[in-house]
C-alpha cells in the first residue's frame, strides 16, 4: 500500500504543474482571440475595448497630459478671441469720442472768436462794448 500511496503522491505533483501549464495554454489563444489582429478595429474603437490594450494602459498619463494641453489651447485661443473682440470694440469707441470732442472743439472754437462774442452781446442788450483801447501791462 504505501508504494501505491507513493506513486499516488508523485502523480499527482507531476499532475498539478501540467494542469497550470494546460491553463497557461487555455488562456493564452483566449488572449490572442480577445486581441485578435492590430486591436483597430471600428467596432474595438466605438465599443471601448481599445482602451484595455497594453499601449494605452501604459500611455495613459501622456494621454491625459496632451488632453490637458489641448484643453489649454482651445481655451486660451477663445480667450484670446474674445479679447480681441473687445479691442476692436474699444477702438470704435475711442474713434466715436475722438470725433466727438474734435466736434466739441471745434464748436467751442467757433463760439468764443471774438465776432460771435461781440454778435452775442449785442443780441443781449447789455453795456459790454468793445475797447478802444489796446491792451498793455501792468509793471
């Protein structure tokens, strides 16, 4: 009996690496059918699988940090827009209020030359008059 039991035990540590090695197998042609090909699949792409391959799980960080990149540039292009916009409406702006004090320049020039004073005063009837006299200063 105990060389039976013997022979028992040795045949079933022999066993027992050859069913490990038969799973290693098993599961190795599931890998390659679960993976078959380059993985590029429309339907890998759309369904998500792609994203459990080896390339991408190792990548991941590089591919949230050109995510991050992009985010960065579409938003700051946009704010950049956006500033620019609001230069051109303030140059407008500022174009409208030049002309409008050169306007106000001008009609202040315009009313305070002597002749329309004079025409103003007159108009008024007050005792303003016009010197005679000109000018001179006092030492």
């Amino acid at each position: 009996m105990d060389e039976y039991a013997n022979n028992n035990i040795t045949n079933t540590q022999t066993e027992e690496p050859l069913l490990e090695e038969d799973k290693k197998q098993e599961e190795a042609p599931n890998e390659k059918t679960n993976r078959s090909g380059n993985g590029m699949s429309f339907k890998n792409i759309v369904g998500g699988d792609i994203l459990t391959h080896d390339f991408f799980r190792r990548q991941v960080l590089l591919l949230l940090l050109v995510v991050f990149y992009a985010i960065l540039y579409i938003s700051n292009r946009y704010d950049c827009q956006q500033k620019m916009i609001e230069i051109d409406r303030l140059k407008k702006e500022l174009t409208d209020v030049k002309y409008n004090a050169l306007t106000r320049s001008s009609e202040l020039t315009e009313k305070s030359r002597q002749s329309k004073i004079e025409e103003y005063v007159s108009k008024e009837e007050s005792q303003l008059q016009t010197s005679t006299n000109p000018p001179y200063l006092i030492k």
